[in-house]
C-alpha cells in the first residue's frame, strides 16, 4: 500500500490504491467475525461460528479468504471460500461476496485460487451444489467451465428446492 504525505500531514491513497488493495490468504479465526456477517446476508440457512472454526481444524479443508483494503477499517474481509479436497475431488462448500463487493471479479479470482490450490493438492476434478433459482452462482460456475451433470432432489431441507450437481475437470498445473 502507497501512502504519500499530505501537506496538512493527513495521508491520501495513491492513484495504484485499487489495484493493490485486493488480498487473498488462508482463513484465520479472526475473520470469523467478519466471514459470518457476509454469510448471514447471503444464505437463508447460515453456517455457525462454530462450523466455520471446525473448518480451520479439517486437514482437508481449504478455507480462503479475500480482503479489500478500507480506510476505515484497514483489512476488510469482502469474500471468503469454504472447500474440502478428499482425495482427488474438490468439493467447493461456500462461495459467498459481500453485497456491495459484488461484481467486482472477486468470486472469478477466488475461485481460480482455490481451484489452483487444490490442483497443487492433487484435485483432478471439482464438484459442487448450486440452487437452480441463483442465476448469478450458476453464471459464475458456468463461465469457469463447470457443468450440470445431476439433480440432488429436495436437497435444500428449508424450501424442499433441488440441488443442481456441477462439475468441472481442475487443469493440470504444470
Ligand atoms: C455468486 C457470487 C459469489 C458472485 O460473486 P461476484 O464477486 O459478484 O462475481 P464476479 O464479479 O466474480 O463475477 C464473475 C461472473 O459471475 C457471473 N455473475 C456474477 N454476478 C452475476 C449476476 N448478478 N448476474 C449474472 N451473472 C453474474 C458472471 O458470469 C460474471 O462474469 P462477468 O463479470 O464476466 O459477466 C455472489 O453473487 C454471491 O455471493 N452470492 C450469494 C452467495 C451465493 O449464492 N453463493 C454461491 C452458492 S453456490
């Protein structure tokens, strides 16, 4: 981060502040609190603290999160990733942006990170369960090459909704 020296002795943010403001990294227990706030706005049935700090403790768990440098707030967690790779599959768990730092491109890199990380890891193949009513999701997934390969009937217990099966092959990193 570039801070340049205001005449008033104030600092302002350099013209390169957006490009560099963007931080991805493993999730710890003290973005719990901010991970759980952009979960409880984005799913009807929110995963736990607790869920989220069993994750940190799984040995298959890939757990990513991105941050968007604030003024306010320094580091500010904006996105985050839930995974667990088992074998040669990955199995993508969550996937969730702020509202207001959606559209942005953040979930795209995300999960090429992730996706990345678990080919490193030996995933050969990535799955996932997505509703059929979240047009944005399935255009994310869609665009990263996933496809619909199933139907998980009723596997969304609140609204008895189906579960659309998508599926990608994970390139190989060389
Ligand atoms: C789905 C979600 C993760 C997308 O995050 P995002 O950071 O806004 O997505 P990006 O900006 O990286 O967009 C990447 C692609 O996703 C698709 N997309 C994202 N938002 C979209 C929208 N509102 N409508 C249509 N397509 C959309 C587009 O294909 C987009 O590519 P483009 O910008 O080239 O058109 C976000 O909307 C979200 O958190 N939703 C609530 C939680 C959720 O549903 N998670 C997925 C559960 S399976």
């Amino acid at each position: 981060m570039m801070l340049h020296p205001d005449t008033d002795n104030s600092f302002k943010l350099s013209e390169d502040t957006f490009s560099m403001s963007e931080r991805s990294y493993p999730m710890r227990e003290t973005d719990i609190r901010h991970v759980l706030e952009i979960e409880r706005l984005c799913f009807p049935v929110p995963w736990s603290r607790h869920s989220f700090l069993a994750e940190l403790f799984n040995p298959n768990a890939l757990s990513i999160v991105t941050t968007l440098w604030d003024p306010l707030e320094k580091d500010n967690v904006r996105a985050y990733s839930c995974n667990h790779i088992i074998g040669d599959e990955l199995n993508i768990l969550r996937m969730a942006v702020a509202p207001e730092a959606r559209r942005l491109g953040l979930a795209d890199r995300l999960l090429d990170m992730v996706m990345s990380l678990s080919g490193q890891k030996g995933a050969t193949e990535a799955y996932l369960e997505v509703r059929p009513s979240n047009k944005p999701a399935i255009s994310l997934y869609l665009k990263k090459g996933f496809q619909v390969i199933g139907i998980r009937p009723g596997y969304y217990p609140e609204t008895g909704e189906d579960a659309l099966i998508m599926m990608t092959k994970i390139k190989e990193i060389s």
